[in-house]
C-alpha cells in the first residue's frame, strides 16, 4: 500500500514508502506535546550530521487536529529544518503502529531498522534525565553508515499519547 502525504506547505508529495534505498527518519511529533519542541533542535542536529550520508529526516505530525496551520507555526517557531509532514488521516501513523509522540522509526526501502526513542532525555513526560547518554536514533544512523547493524533495534517511546 502506497501512502501519498502532502507536505505543510503544499510544496511536495511524499511518498511511503519511498522509491529508493536511502535511510530515512521518520520522527513523529505533536504540536500539543511538551516534549517536541525539545527535540526539534535535535532533529535538526542529526539532519545537519547525516545529510553527507543522503539521510532525510521527516518530522511527522500526525494528529487529525493538528492541521497544517498549527504544524507551519510550530515548524517555524522552533526552526524545523527537516521535511514537515502533517498525517491528518493517520495514514502513516497508522502504517507504523504510532502510539506515542515523539517517536522515531529509522527506515530503507519497507524495512524498519530502529523504531522508538530519540535519546534517553526524558523518564516520562515531565520528568528528564540528569544527563542524557543513550543517542538511540545517531547511533543507529552511524552504525548503519558503517554498514553495520551493531545497534539497540528498538527501544519503548516516552511521551504523549496518539488519540
């Protein structure tokens, strides 16, 4: 089954799955969640270090009251430098069995590398880690650049629920 999203700004289609063998990332936010404007900043880091590697990082918003108004002013609020994808039906949300926000799937061509955690940052919604020291998502991206697949494959997402 082929999912065609438009992009927030209406600018291009995006297909899933993608026609080619790049990584991709997929990192599922909510405009509502106090956790993703935390790893917008992220996001953009990790988009910034793979881009040599032709990674593409989608932020994902995939909530039916999330409309593309909310996602425009939160992408450019928080300076989203990635592909910003609205899922108002739940059509990719629904595809990758999203239950929590934010959470991240690594994928190439149909298969899901990683699926999960961004980081260790947060114990729960609200209650964030001294110090972060497992990069879940970087580090299966740089094991992946070595052609390896030595990495934690997935881990259980912190966050805010998907209604």
């Amino acid at each position: 089954m082929l999912c065609l999203l438009i992009s927030c700004d209406n600018s291009e289609k995006v297909a899933f799955p993608p026609d080619n063998s790049t990584i991709h990332v997929w990192v599922f936010l909510d405009v509502h969640c106090p956790l993703s404007p935390f790893y917008s900043n992220i996001i953009n880091d990790y988009q910034k270090e793979f881009l040599k590697d032709s990674v593409i990082f989608y932020a994902v918003f995939p909530k039916e009251e999330s409309n593309s108004t909310q996602v425009k002013l939160f992408a450019e609020k928080h300076s989203l430098q990635v592909k910003v994808v609205g899922d108002p039906e739940l059509e990719l949300s629904q595809r990758f069995n999203v239950t929590v926000v934010p959470e991240a799937f690594v994928t190439k061509d149909e298969e899901v590398l990683y699926r999960g955690k961004i980081d260790n940052s947060f114990e729960a919604v609200g209650e964030r880690r001294c110090g972060t020291d497992q990069f879940y998502v970087k580090y299966a991206l740089r094991m992946l650049a070595k052609q390896s697949n030595s990495f934690v494959k997935k881990t259980k997402p912190v966050g805010c629920i998907v209604k």
